[in-house]
C-alpha cells in the first residue's frame, strides 16, 4: 500500500464521513428519493463534463449489463436504502449497521475474489467492529433500532456486491472510468423520483441545496473515483477495513462542523477501530 493508494483512502474517508451531517442538512428540505436523486444528478453532471472534456472512451457492450446491475446495487439501492433508514433510526443504530459492511466484503471477498485473512485480519475486523459499537452507543441519541434498520442492513449488503464484484472490471477501465459508468447507471434508476424535484428545489431552504450539491460533488463524484483508485490497487477486504475510521472521522467533522461534542465512549471506541484497522492492514493477509 504505497503513499498514492492511502492518500486516496484519506480523502474517500473524509468526504464519506462528512455526508452523514450533509445528509441531515438536506433532510430538512427534500425527502429522501429526492435528495438522492438530487445530490447523484450533481455528481453524473460533473463526470459527464469532465469525460467529454477528456473524450473518455465508453464502456463495451458485453459489460453494460454488469455494469448496470453493479450501478443499481451500489449507488441506487445503497444511497436510497440508507437516507430512507436514516429517517427511522438513530444515527448510532445507522453507524452500527453500515459497520457490517466490511464483514460483508471479507466474505464475499474471500468466495468470489480468493482473498484470505489471516487470523490477525479477522481479529482486526472484531476489534472495529466492537470500537464502532462504542462510537455507536456513545451518541447523543443512542442506538434505537427501528423499521429503517432493515434498510440500512440492505444498503450495507448491496455495497459490499459492488465492492467486490466491480475488482475484475478494474483490470479493463481505469477508477474514473467505472465510477462514471456506475454512477450515470445508478443516477438512471432513481429517476423513479423525479416528479416534483424541481418544485422542491425551488421551496428548499439555501443550505439544504447547497448541502445536497456539496453531497453530489465530494462524496459522491470525487469520493467514488479515490475509493474505486484505492480498490484497484489493494484487495477488497483490506480496502473496506477502512471504513471502520468513517465513524470515527464522523465525530471529529460533526464535532468541529456542528459543535457536537463527542462523548468518552465514543473516543474510546474510535481508539478501539483505528486499532482493529492497523491491525488488519498489517498483519490481515
């Protein structure tokens, strides 16, 4: 893991980590589908200006059906199931479910894509799993469960197939590329929400539209394009571990963005995920 590949799992970490509270900040003027499909709108325009500036080739036709399917399970369902969620649970219950992610991609990693872990790499995931769990009962709110943590238990699961699945196509298109493809295919699918966006663009408040286009440029444009950089270069198992420091990054931004300070525990469970994620990116495999 070179300098390139961990700068590129810093600014994915970041930027996802800031959308929890952008997230909460567009809630307050658009529902949920709307947003999504707003903040994703965002993010197709700028690819789609940056391809054609760069004249990117497009993708094969023998790969668009994989294409569309790992579009849909990635950006669609995951985005869409998770601010649906959000609206139900508490956001320690959300942090706590979304961290069954990278349990998800080690299996499937190891079924489909050969990747084993180490003893020390299981170990590792256990150890975040359990800091996030902290960080989770450590917020203001606490961790109620609700019918939105089916949904979120989906959007975690439906991620975890597309990190895994989308690693052979990464050997053909470059990270920018496949971001591209799979986000205009996942923006596609949401379309199903475009009806009266536009009325809600207009009575939406300034910072719930400007949360939502921060949303669609950072986390969702730029994010995807360092995550799938970082994915092409480390195995699946290894690169999702990261994800386990989203929580902690959460705090620190909502800390110095909302003035929300955090609480002991949840200090001390994100001491406990940085732990379980050094461990299983030096000694995992």
């Amino acid at each position: 893991m070179d300098a390139r590949t961990l700068a590129a799992l810093g600014a994915t970490l970041i930027f996802w980590a800031s959308a929890f509270a952008g997230i909460r900040a567009g809630l307050e003027s658009y529902p949920p589908g709307q947003l999504a499909l707003f903040r994703f709108l965002v993010a197709s325009t700028m690819l789609i200006v940056y391809a054609a500036l760069t004249r990117m080739r497009m993708p094969e036709v023998r790969d668009l059906p994989s294409i569309l399917t790992l579009g849909f399970l990635g950006i669609t369902v995951y985005h869409v199931a998770l601010v649906y969620g959000e609206t139900t649970v508490t956001a320690g219950a959300a942090s706590l479910l979304i961290a069954s992610g990278p349990v998800f991609t080690a299996f499937l990693a190891k079924v489909f894509l050969g990747e084993h872990l180490s003893i020390y790499g299981w170990l590792g995931i256990t150890v975040s799993f359990f800091g996030v769990a902290l960080v989770a009962f450590g917020e203001v709110e606490g961790v109620r469960f609700d019918q939105g943590a089916f949904l979120i238990l989906v959007s975690a699961f439906s991620t975890s197939l597309y990190f895994v699945f989308q690693k052979p196509y990464l050997k053909k298109y470059s990270a920018f590329q496949f971001t591209a493809y799979t986000i205009w295919a996942g923006t596609f699918f949401m379309m199903a929400f475009l009806p009266g966006l536009t009325h809600s663009i207009q009575v939406a408040s300034l910072d719930a539209t400007l949360a939502v286009v921060y949303l669609g440029v950072f986390p969702a444009a730029l994010a995807y394009v360092t995550w799938t950089y970082a994915l092409s270069r480390v195995p699946a198992s290894i690169a999702t571990s990261f994800l386990y420091l989203s929580p902690v990054l959460a705090i620190l931004i909502a800390w110095l963005w909302l003035g929300e300070i955090p609480f002991v525990l949840s200090m001390i469970g994100g001491f406990l995920s940085l732990l379980g994620v050094v461990l299983l990116t030096t000694r995992g495999r």
